[in-house]
C-alpha cells in the first residue's frame, strides 16, 4: 500500500467502533492470540451488499484461525491488515482486518470480492 494509502486506511479505521458494527462469537487464533468475537463494521454494504453479507464474511475471517500476518500499519494498540485473496467456494476475497493488542477480538474493517489474475 503507498503511504497515503495506508494513512487514508488508517483513518477509516478509526472510525470502525464509532459506526454501524455486528458482533459474533467464535473460537479462534489470530495473530498467534485466542480471540472470542469478531466485529464486522458494515461499511461493505455501501458498495458490496449484493455479493457478500455478515455469514459470509464471517467464513472467510475463520478461513484465518491459527493464521499470522505482518501488519500494514500500526496506530497504538491497533495493527491493521491487508489479507487477499481469501479463496471461499472457488472465489476471490479481500478482507481489511484489525487488532487491538488490548482485546480479543479480530476486526473487520471491509471485505469484498476481487479478480484473480
């Protein structure tokens, strides 16, 4: 991501506690933590509403147990990543992710369908 990239994402990010959010329960390991809860911000359903939902979205983050990625951007307590594709039932995702280092949830900031090459 270039620099104005990352800070733009940064920012909106921000934001992701402030607006419309669904919370979940799950089982899962991320980033080599336990987490209980994913938090979907529905800020997808601007633009992706017709192909991907909560249930969806909520696959394709769990496709991530026992997973470990390196953050593309760090804001305090918050890393955010970037994780594409994310393959499900012979499709193409991307998913915009956050942690806070201080709770045990896996954030979604955004997930929508992509082309693959």
């Amino acid at each position: 991501m270039a620099k104005g990239s990352v800070d733009k994402f940064v920012n909106k990010c921000k934001n992701l506690f402030r607006g419309r959010r669904t919370e979940y329960r799950v089982v899962m390991t991320f980033q080599g933590r336990s987490m209980s809860r994913i938090v979907i911000d529905q800020h997808y359903r601007d633009r992706h509403h017709e192909s991907i939902d909560d249930e969806l979205i909520l696959d394709l983050v769990q496709t991530q147990n026992g997973a470990y990625y390196f953050p593309v951007s760090t804001q305090g307590d918050f890393e955010f990543f970037k994780i594409e594709p994310v393959v499900w039932k012979l499709k193409s995702y991307r998913l915009i992710l956050l942690v806070c280092q201080s709770e045990d949830y896996v954030g979604v900031v955004n997930a929508f369908r992509v082309e693959t090459l």
